[in-house]
C-alpha cells in the first residue's frame, strides 16, 4: 500500500512538473511570435513612409542605409503556417494505449512473458526471434515518426500539445497503477510518449526562430 501511495505522488509530481512546463513554454513562443509580427509590421511602416517621403528629414535614417534598404523588397510578414490539415492534433498514441489493453484483456497476452510470434535464422547462425513486445515496440516508433512529420509541417498547436501532455500523464499513471501496463514494453511506450511531448516544442521553437 505504502509504495502504491508513493508511486502515485511520484507520478503526480512527474505529470505535473511537465504539464506546467509545456504551458510556459507554449505562452512563451506565443509571445515570442506575436512580439516579432509587431516587430516587422513596424519596421515595414517606416520603410514605406520613408519611400513616400512623410519622415521628417531629422527622423531619417542615413541617406546610404535608406538607399540600401530601398532597393531591398519589403519583408514579408510571417504568418502562422497553413493548417491544411490538424493531423498532429489527433493523438495518435491513444491508438497504442487501446490496442496494448486490447491485446492485454482480449487476447491474453502478457507483455512480462511475451507471446514468441516467430523467428527467423540468421546467415551468421543466430536466432531471430519476434514477440508481442517487439511488435508493439515497433508500432510506438512508426506512431512517433508520424507524429515529428505531421508536426514538422505544420506546427503543433496547443491543442495538439495539451493531447501530447495529456497522453504521456496517462501513459505515466497507468504504469505506475496498473498492474497490467507493469511491463518493459509499457515503460518504453511511456518514454516515446515523452520523447513526443518534447519533440513537439521543440519543432515549433525552431519554427519561431525561422520566422
């Protein structure tokens, strides 16, 4: 009962630590992007009255940079990516959490003992062999990939962030208090989940500063 209780705290402690890092860190590249719009939209204003001549001549920049900055395009201002699609907002790894438990309740398997599925002789005479632990392994890594492309494209909203949260706390409680998701293969689903969360911050950190 005592390690139960302990492990429960642990894993509120743990959840709660990187539900409120991801809130700073999604407020702040909100802020970051919305200073940097206003930011451009300024400058781009003064190229433009400077091209029409309403600066006053003491508010002029120096007449070798504004001929420069003349024959210069005027910057675009850059816009929130196109969300053709909210594919990275579908929490994609709920779709694991179902069939682990599906598998686990419906078809008997247990993940401690794995279920052998096949195996394969190697050239170099070694023993290949593929269980039910390695297949689920497999389908987290795909799911991962898929996640980092869809985000890559279009950014990760916040509510494709809150999912993101969402699933690694759960994925996290259900370790630490279900004794069916006690497993290594559980575990390594739970550490991709989180992988996933900070891949997330880190695609759109890297899309604010491209911006």
């Amino acid at each position: 009962m005592t390690d139960t209780i302990l492990s429960t705290i642990l894993g509120a402690i743990i959840a709660g630590f990187f539900g409120l890092i991801g809130i700073w860190f999604n407020h702040y590249l909100v802020n970051n992007r919305n200073n940097r719009k206003l930011e451009l939209e300024a400058d781009i204003e003064r190229q433009a009255k400077i091209r029409n001549g309403q600066l006053a001549e003491e508010q002029r920049i120096p007449e070798e940079i504004a001929k420069h900055q003349a024959e210069k395009p005027a910057p675009d201002i850059p816009s929130a990516p196109r969300r053709l699609s909210h594919l990275d907002d579908i929490p994609l790894f709920l779709t694991i959490f179902v069939l682990y438990h599906l598998a686990v309740g419906a078809g008997g398997v247990d993940f401690n003992n794995p279920t052998r599925i096949f195996h394969l002789s190697l050239p170099s005479g070694a023993l290949w062999s593929l269980d039910s632990g390695d297949v689920f392994i497999a389908l987290t890594v795909i799911t991962l990939y898929f996640k980092i492309l869809f985000a890559s494209k279009t950014g990760r909203t916040s509510l494709g962030h809150s999912f993101s949260i969402l699933m690694f706390i759960v994925f996290l409680g259900t370790f630490l208090l279900n004794p069916e998701a006690g497993s290594a293969t559980f575990l390594i689903i739970t550490f991709t989940s989180m992988i996933n969360v900070f891949a997330g911050f880190t695609i759109n950190a890297a899309i604010a500063r491209s911006e």
